[in-house]
C-alpha cells in the first residue's frame, strides 16, 4: 500500500536532495556561527586560531550575565502564568458556548497579527501612563522592569499558548471526558484524570513556544524594560553597533544551546510520559 | 511618530481626568534640580550605548558613593528617544548624539542642570562651547566624541599624500590605488564628505550643491572597492583597501588591532568633515536628579574623564583628561595633521528636516 505512494527513482532521488538542502540552509549558517564563536580574531569572518576567549568574556561580563539571568527570570515567570491562562482561554473557546465567543475568538489571534513595534509602542504607552495614574492615585511609586516586561510577555504569549493547546483539543474526541462524566466523574476530575493528560503535549509544546518567544524577544522588551533589567537579546543588539566581534557569536551559541536544550527536555519529558 | 503622540494626548488626558487634585506640580519643570554638590538621592539607573563605559567605573562610583548603579543599554538615538519620551523611563541620566539633543530639548524630555552642583564642567575644552543644540549648555555636557575622516595604509599609499577629500574624489592624486579605496554607506556621511571637498556645508540645503556633490560621489563610484558602513576599519587593516573613510574610533581600535599600528593614518582633511558629540543629559522626570548631577559632575573629573577614554577609545571632551590617556591613544590623538583643518573646520550633522529626502535620493543616484 505505501509503496505507491512513495516516490520512485529519480524523483525519490531529487527528495532526498532537496531535504538534505533545506537542512543545510538551516543549519550551515548556525555551523558557521558555532564555529566563529571560538576564532581568535575581532572579525568575524576571519579565522584567527582557537580560543575560548569569547565565552570567557562572556561570562566575565558581570552585564552580560545579568542580562542572561534577566532573560531566564522573565522567560520562566512569563512562561508560568501565560501557559495557565492560554490554556484555559483554549478551553473555554473550544468546550464551551458564549456570548461573543466569535469576538473573542478573532481578538485571541491580534497580538499574533499585529507587528511587534505597534505592540511596543501601546505597551510603552500604557505603562508610561498607567503606571504614572497609579502612582498618582496610590503612590505606589511603580518603576518599569521585571513587571512591565513580563506582563507584556504573558500578554502576547497567551495567544501562542492557546492556539496550540486548542490545535490538540480539537483533535481530541469528546466521547472520553462524556464517558467519565456518566460515570460519575466531577467536572473537575473529568478535567484532571481525562482532559488534562491528553492535552499535556499540546501544553508542554504551548510553553516551549511561549518560552523561546520570551527568550527572544527584543522589540518589545527594548520598550517596556526599565532600569536594571536589559535582556540578553536586547545586549547583544546593543554590542553590534560597535561592530560585529565573535563576542556575539558566542553569547549566541548561549542562547542556542538553552534553546536546544528545551527542545530535549520536552521531547524527554513526553517520552517518560509515554512509556510511564 | 506624529499620530503617536496624538495617541498620547488621549492617554494623558484620561490620566488628567482621574489624577484629579496635584496639577501645579509639574508646572516649573523649567527650573533645574536643588542639588547640592556631591548630594545623593538614591541608586543610579544610567541609560548608555552598549559597551561605552567600563562596568567597573561604573561599579566604582557605586561604591564611592554607597549606592548601586545599574547600566542599561540601547543601540540607536531613535531607539532611546521613544522610552524616555512615554515616560516614567526610570532612568536618572542618558546619553544622547548632538542632534538627538535638539529633540529632546525641543519636546521638554531632559531637564536643565544645576550647574552649582556640576563645576567639573570646567573640565570642559572650548572647542565644545556653543554647540547649536545648546548652546549655552543648559541642558547637557559633552560625553565623548568623535569624526568622520580618511584612514591610509601608509605601506602601499606612502606617507607624503596631501590630506584632503582629494585623496578619495581626485583621481589625479589616488587614481593608482584604484579598486582600493572605500566610502561609506551611508548619505549624510558620504554626501557631506563630497559637499566639503567642493567647500560647501555639509547641512546644505542647496538642490545645487548637493546635486554637485552626487555628480562627484557618482563619478567616483566606479573606483570604488565599495560603499560599506561595518567593516571600514577592518578592510583598511585586511588589505582590502588602502584608502578608507571611515569613523575615528573604529580606525583607532582597529589599527591597534594589528601588529604594526604605525602604519596607519587616520585623519580629518583640511577641508574639514563630521564631527558627532555625544552628551550626558537627565530626563524630566528622573527618579534622582541628584545622583544623576553627581554622576555627571564626577565622570567630568580628570581621572575618570581619562578612564573612559582609555577604555572605550573615543575622543574625550576633557582638557583635563588629556593627561591621563594612555600612550598609545594620545599617539594618534597628538598627530598635528589628525585635524588637518582644525576644529573650526568640522561640523556636526544636523536634521535637515524635510531636506533629509534628497540626501538619501541624491546618494541613491550617485551610487547607480
């Protein structure tokens, strides 16, 4: 049966091709970076010997650290609270029938649509002048950082986070969670016992995604971040502007291999979750 | 930017609507800080270019003054101007370019300082004295500063070239280096060098001068290795070309990059050429003034004015300074010919306004 769909000959040949092409044009240019990160020479692009010098720097920079424990910070925090929130909008929108839900259906998707600079710039004006009409109701003498960036994190990651998560519950048969519910099952353990663990990969990819998006991000973030909380995206954009030095390279690898890893632990953690 | 700040008028006025008592605060933003000299009111947030001051001076001031100082960072003037605009930036001292300054001033975004509590301003040499975005120094002090010129290999170019734009545009003084010589990519700088050679300001206004000025730029086009912005410095130093203009820091750290720094020459032609100066300034509603007025007053000392050159290799403003640069940066900061027209012949890039367009139009065209 699959055989006569499966390309034959030449054709099967060309696929083989251009698959190994499209990896190499994702990965050759990551290669090279990797490769540069170790060149002992202040251009990039020039090859100067080995050295660790850059990594070194790198961590030697009590900046750039800060900056990386910034991003992680953030990144978790942002991660947490976006992840519950999305996953209960993508319930609701896709379990349940409202008033409006058709609007709110659509308004779910516009901080996926809309450019990251116009949401920049209504972040920066709503904590300019929200936290201002704060501190003059209160007091409360609110400072831009740690909140206002996670808050806008949390705010466009909701989004990403339910779209994943619906993408599983509507691949998902109702038959299930109405079997439990027979059974005598409370809405609540129909939702923990049944629901939940089958849409935890779609949870588990939601917070990979809103995870590397808050790690990356550094439009948004370079508008609402406040004294003391540059992010380490934001830091290397910074450093091009006195040229590009194999620093950056290595401050990206970094930032690669922390990516890297997510993906292996959510690829693990789904293992373990299948085989347990 | 313009229907943004209409948006801003909106969100002002509903924060008007609700702060309902407390409107006469705010109303002699004119007035400069009470700050004494020396006086702290709390940790400093300073908002900087990225890798322009050393980590550990900053750290040092924290120190000698008993609080925490944090830096960040930002990467353009347009990218700065924006956050400390909206407000509530929580930022207590920035560093804007000269004509970023003007900006500033005119929206009432930086404040005036207290010249009581900054005397270090003394420091300050007379070629920084009356500069057109503020011209009496109201409002900001000179950080560091920089030119726009010509970098020469002098083991291929030889030593005995007459310093001028000719050197670049006059192919009966370079025409041998041919394919060697590079110019930047980039309209304000590459139009304002030609428009100087032709002894016309490099701010002209004039659809004349400036369509010279292409004609010059695209005749010379051909003899090009190529327009580029990045990696001026590090042609110059490759091998690539013998002949570069470029900006006067980048050349500075480049050739001592190399093994043999003295054969290299970096200088401004005596037909003059840019000069950009970025300055220190505090934003209207900083959080603490006074330590930003500390701040700036003990970055203007001799010590730490030499500190910050000899780390980030920019020009200092300082007079005081000069004497604790290290050697090899005073090597070319001393070089008689490094201002072949003196100060008086460069200039600082000013907005143009809605000028600008044919600029960026004229340098298309030249380059073809």
């Amino acid at each position: 049966m699959s055989t006569s769909v499966e390309p034959r000959g030449w054709a099967k040949a060309a696929l083989h091709l251009n698959g190994w092409v499209v990896y190499m044009f994702f990965y050759a240019p990551i290669v090279l970076l990797v490769i540069y990160s170790f060149s002992n020479s202040r251009n990039v692009g020039t090859w100067g010997g080995f050295t660790f010098d850059w990594y070194r720097d790198f961590f030697d920079s009590s900046n750039a650290r800060g900056a990386l424990s910034n991003s992680v910070k953030i990144a978790i925090f942002s991660t947490i609270i976006s992840v519950a929130l999305g996953t209960m909008a993508a319930l609701s929108l896709e379990r349940f029938t409202f008033r409006g839900k058709k609007v709110f259906d659509a308004l779910l998707y516009l901080p996926i649509i809309i450019p990251d600079v116009t949401m920049a710039v209504m972040m920066l004006l709503f904590f300019g002048e929200f936290f201002d009409v704060l501190d003059t109701l209160f007091g409360l003498g609110l400072r831009k950082g740690f909140w206002s960036i996670s808050i806008s994190h949390i705010a466009f990651n909701i989004s990403f986070v339910s779209v994943v998560v619906r993408a599983r519950l509507a691949g998902m048969n109702t038959d299930l969670e109405e079997a439990a519910i027979d059974l005598y099952a409370s809405r609540w353990k129909a939702f923990r016992y049944v629901t939940f663990p089958q849409i935890v990969p779609g949870i588990a990819g939601g917070a990979l995604l809103a995870m590397t998006l808050s790690l990356d991000d550094v439009v948004i973030t370079q508008f609402v971040a406040g004294p003391g909380w540059t992010t380490l995206p934001v830091y290397v954009f910074g450093l091009i502007r006195k040229g590009v030095t194999p620093l950056i390279n290595a401050v990206s690898v970094t930032m690669l291999v922390i990516s890297m890893l997510l993906v292996v632990l959510s690829l693990v953690a789904q293992r373990v979750r299948r085989s347990g | 930017m313009r229907n943004l700040k209409r948006f801003r008028y909106l969100a002002v006025l509903v924060a008007l609507a609700l702060a309902v008592s407390s409107c006469g605060s705010d109303s002699d933003e004119a007035a400069a800080a009470d700050c004494e000299l020396n006086q702290i009111d709390g940790d400093l947030a300073l908002y900087n270019w990225a890798e322009y001051i050393d980590e550990e001076q900053l750290a040092e001031f924290a120190t000698e003054y008993g609080i925490s100082a944090t830096m960040d960072v930002y990467d353009s003037n347009e990218a700065m101007q924006p956050i400390i605009s909206a407000g509530n930036s929580g930022y207590d001292v920035i560093v804007p370019s000269d004509y970023m300054v003007s900006i500033l001033i005119a929206d009432s975004k930086v404040q005036k300082l207290n010249s009581e509590a900054i005397p270090n301003a003394k420091n300050i040499s007379s070629d920084f004295s009356g500069l057109y975005y503020d011209p009496s120094g109201e409002y900001t002090v000179p950080y560091q500063w920089g030119t726009t010129g010509i970098g020469v290999n002098t083991t291929v170019v030889g030593k005995d070239f007459p310093r001028s734009w000719g050197l670049i545009f006059d192919p009966s003084i370079s025409g041998a280096f041919d394919g060697k010589i590079q110019l930047l990519n980039d309209p304000r700088e590459t139009m304002g060098a030609a428009l100087k050679y032709l002894g016309y300001s490099l701010n002209t206004t004039d659809k004349g001068e400036l369509d010279k000025a292409k004609d010059l730029v695209a005749s010379t086009a051909d003899r090009l290795a190529a327009f580029n912005t990045d990696s001026a410095d590090e042609f110059l130093t490759s091998g690539e070309t013998v002949i570069g203009h470029g900006y006067s820091g980048d050349m500075f750290v480049q050739f001592l990059e190399t093994d043999n720094p003295e054969d290299y020459v970096y200088f401004v032609p005596e037909e003059g050429g840019t000069r950009w100066i970025d300055n220190m300034g505090i934003p209207f509603d900083a959080p603490h003034p006074c330590t930003a007025h500390t701040f700036i007053n003990w970055l203007l000392g001799a010590d730490q004015g030499a500190a910050l050159s000899n780390w980030n290799y920019y020009g200092t403003p300082n007079d005081a300074a000069v004497a604790g640069l290290d050697e090899d940066l005073l090597d070319f900061v001393n070089d008689p010919e490094l201002l072949a027209g003196g100060v008086d012949s460069l200039e600082e890039i000013e907005d143009t306004g809605d000028f600008e367009i044919n600029y960026a139009d004229a340098f298309v065209e030249a380059k073809g």
